[in-house]
C-alpha cells in the first residue's frame, strides 16, 4: 500500500491545472509547482483557487479527491469519480447501523481507542514534566480517563456511551493547559473545546488539524469501499460523513499532539493567530503553511501496528483500521479493534 502525497493549495487566486500527466500551479501566470499526478492522492484547496476542469476530470479518473475547502479549513465540497467498493460490504454496512447491539459495540470500541489513546498523551506529559504541580494534574487526568474506561463496558446504549466520551474529553481538555510550556500559557491557553467558531488560539489550531484529518480518513473509508456517511458513533445526518468521524476518534490524540509539538518548539507563536469579529479566532496566513507542512512530514514518520510485522507511515493507519472495520462487518472478525498507540 503507497501513501500518497496531498497538495493543499492554500494561496489565494492559485491557478491548477493539468500539464500532461503533472498537475501544475500557476499563481499570477507564473509557474511555481509541478507535481506528477500519479504521486497524488488528493488536491485539497483552500478559499479562492481556481481549478480547470479538464483536471477536474483526470482527478476523478485516477480516483484522486479534489476537496475544497473555505479560508479557515472549513470542509465545502468533495469531487471523485465513480464511486467504488463492493455493494455487499456497504450492504453489511447498512445492516450493522441498523443492528442496535452491533452498532454500540463498535461504538463503544470507538471510544475507548478515543480515550485511551487521549490517556496516553496525558501520561506521556505527566513523565515529561519538569514542574510537580503539572505531572500532579496530567496524572489526575489520566486517572479519569481510566475511570472512563472503566465504565465504558457497562455502557449499553448509544446515548450512555456518548455521555461518557463526553466526559472524559472535558476531562482532557481541561488538563491540555498543563502540557504547553510555561512561558507560552499566556497566549495558548484553551477553555475547554471551543468550535465552530473556535475562540482561542489553541482551539483554532485544533480545529484546524482536525480538519485535515478528518479529510484523511473520509478518503481512508472511501478507500475501504465503505459509505463515509454511515456511522455507528456518530449520529446520521444529511451531507455528514459519520463514519469518517467515527474512525478520526481514535486519531485524535495524532492532531493533539502535532499542536502542542508546535506551539512548544516555538513554531507558532501569538501574531500567527488573528481574532475576528465575534471573537472567532483563526490561524493566518504563512502558519497556515507551517502547519500543513508540519502535519504532512509527521505523517510521513514510521510506527508500529500491533498486527503488522512491519513499521509503516503513520499515513497510513487510518487505511489499515478502515480495512479491518471493513472485514469486522463482513464478518470475518468478531470485533473491531481500534488503533492504540503506545
């Protein structure tokens, strides 16, 4: 399996278009990048980018999305081609939502990948603290969190175990503040999770990277030949890719640390951050493209599955656990696994 490269076009009045087999990007008529179409999986473009459509119809062809997102991240419009996968699968799909019992397992499972993973991250903080008062509060957090998971077996319906997700992630938000430098907590200091608008700076960059993550594993799903509208976690609604939502929950904790590893080593910093009208705050410009690049070599990093022998790019993960989710509901394992870092 290849992890394929994502252009994210982030310049405003960007021209992309198709030159031969390279896609090609033109900002004031002049050239300023050239990449093969076959080392892409996916052309996202933010805010005002012009796209031609005879790429359009080779991005389609090839099976590569073409996602459109506005200024700030939000998701828009996603463009692929005919779509795939095997109508049995999406059949058993349908069936298993439909399957009360069935559906809180793999809910259930969902939330405790979720939650541990968020455990781990405290607990790794809670080591690496210099400060006692710090590692005292990350630990008790971490003490929640298995709390949470304890009481996720006994949990028997959809509403229950969202009641528990929803704690255990206050829970862990609330103890986030803990885990950025000292010097730095004056101006990355989150309130809880705030979204849509998000109104801090932490909240934005989160928010920010959820998105591309998100757009990973919708394309992971697709990929599996799974509808990404049909979730088990999340509830069904028009134009919601549940099931991509579903599966980001365990990868979470991969976005929540990217930001809290950016806003440590000084990557980002106060001025990169601007607050709007109403008090929406949003990432800027340039460190926009900090980040992309950030998320983009993190995910290029190896690490270790429990059921592979190999190390593989993190990248791919998500395409791993979309295909056992896949054969979970074709039956051919009793229970979905979630990915658990160590």
């Amino acid at each position: 399996m290849q992890l394929l490269n994502t252009l994210y076009v982030t310049t405003p009045e960007s021209y992309v278009h198709l030159d031969n087999n390279t896609v090609r990007l033109d900002i004031e008529r002049e050239t300023r990048l050239r990449v093969p179409l076959h080392h892409l999986g996916a052309v996202v473009c933010f805010g005002h980018v012009t796209v031609s459509l005879p790429l359009m119809h080779r991005l389609a062809e090839e099976g590569v999305a073409l996602v459109l997102l506005d200024a700030n991240g939000r998701f828009k419009a996603r463009l692929e081609g005919a779509v795939s996968g095997n109508v049995l699968l999406r059949q058993a799909q349908h069936r298993a939502a439909d399957d009360t019992a069935l559906a809180v397992r793999l809910a259930r499972n969902c939330i405790a990948g979720k939650v541990r993973n968020c455990r781990q991250v405290l607990l790794r903080g809670a080591r690496e603290s210099k400060l006692e008062e710090d590692a005292a509060i990350l630990a008790r957090g971490a003490d929640d969190l298995a709390a949470a998971l304890r009481a996720l077996p006994t949990a028997g319906d959809l509403d229950t175990l969202r009641g528990v997700e929803g704690e255990a992630a206050r829970q862990y938000f609330a103890a986030l503040n803990h885990l950025v430098r000292p010097s730095a907590r004056d101006a990355f200091r989150m309130d809880g999770r705030s979204r849509r608008p998000p109104r801090d700076r932490v909240n934005a960059l989160l928010s920010f990277l959820y998105s591309l993550l998100m757009n990973d594993c919708r394309s992971a799903i697709e990929a599996a030949g799974l509808d990404p509208q049909v979730g088990f976690l999340h509830a069904l609604r028009p134009g919601r890719a549940a099931l991509a939502l579903d599966l980001m929950e365990e990868f979470r904790f991969f976005a929540d640390r990217l930001a809290l590893s950016l806003i440590n080593r000084g990557q980002l910093d106060a001025d990169d951050f601007v607050e709007r009208e109403g008090g929406a705050v949003l990432l800027e410009g340039d460190a926009r493209k900090a980040v992309l690049v950030a998320y983009q070599e993190r995910k290029q990093e190896p690490t270790s599955h429990p059921l592979l022998a190999e190390s593989l790019p993190f990248g791919l993960l998500p395409h791993v656990q979309a295909r056992l989710l896949a054969r979970t509901l074709r039956g051919d394992t009793d229970e979905y696994l979630p990915y658990l870092v160590r």
